[in-house]
C-alpha cells in the first residue's frame, strides 16, 4: 500500500542518503585502487615534467647528474604509454571486487520509500554482504 506524503518524503530522504554513501563508498574504493595501481606511472611522468628543462626544470642534483631533457622525455613517454594497461588492470581489479563484495547490491530501489512492506534489497539476498546465500553461480560479468 503507497504511503502518506510525508511518510514517502522522509522515506526518500533515506533511500537517497544510503544509496549517496554507497556511491560515495564505491568511488572512494576506487579511487584507492586506481592510485595504488597507477602510482608508477604518476611517479614516472611526475620525475620526467619535473626535470625537463621547458617545463619545470628542477634544481635537483638528480636532475643535473642523471637526467637530461631526453630522459626526461623518455620518462614521459614511458610513463603515459604504460598507462593504459595500468587502467584496464586498475578497472578489472575493481570490477571483480566488486562483484566479490556485491557492492552494488547495497543500491536500494526507489520503491522502498513510496510503498510500505517493500523489504531491503540486501536483505532478501542474505545480509548486508551476503554471506548467508550461496554464491549465484548463474551471475556472470565481463571486464
């Protein structure tokens, strides 16, 4: 049966605010997974900008006795030609936590606030982080 105005409105609010921390959680995961894993090609690329002699040109002593403008060009290029790999690697390794976390299980439906008696999304799937159902062997996802 739909709710009173009222009782729907706060119930939004609610939906909406744990669906906004769920979003919120899975973009700060990844956010740590793409730094951890991209982290060689920043430090690359960062080191080349910083002791090539038309960007930055540092004053370092590793930047007058080790590296010359064409290192440091050759750090640059190094460093956005593995980039690429390193995103696939960074967005496979998210997806499969994902999905190993069920992370997006935890979106809960707008219905839930506008109807009464409609049940948590993660709750009919075995908890919080579904560890009372089997895996679904029947799910497949593709990075």
């Amino acid at each position: 049966e739909p709710r009173s105005a009222w009782c729907c409105l706060a119930w939004t609010l609610l939906v909406v605010t744990m669906n906004s921390l769920v979003f919120f959680m899975n973009l700060l995961l990844m956010f740590v997974i793409f730094t951890i894993v991209l982290l060689p090609t920043i430090v690359v690329v960062y080191f080349g900008f910083q002791c090539h002699s038309r960007v930055l040109h540092s004053a370092a002593r590793y930047c007058r006795s080790i590296l010359d403008d064409n290192s440091s060009s050759a750090l640059i290029i190094l460093g956005f030609v593995i980039m690429s790999p390193l995103i696939v690697v960074a967005m496979a390794i998210y997806c499969s936590l994902a999905r190993r976390l069920r992370l997006f299980m935890c979106f809960q439906p707008y219905s839930r606030a506008v109807y009464k008696g409609v049940k948590w999304r993660w709750y009919e799937e075995g908890g919080l982080c579904s560890c009372a159902k089997g895996w679904n062997t029947q799910v497949k996802a593709w990075v």
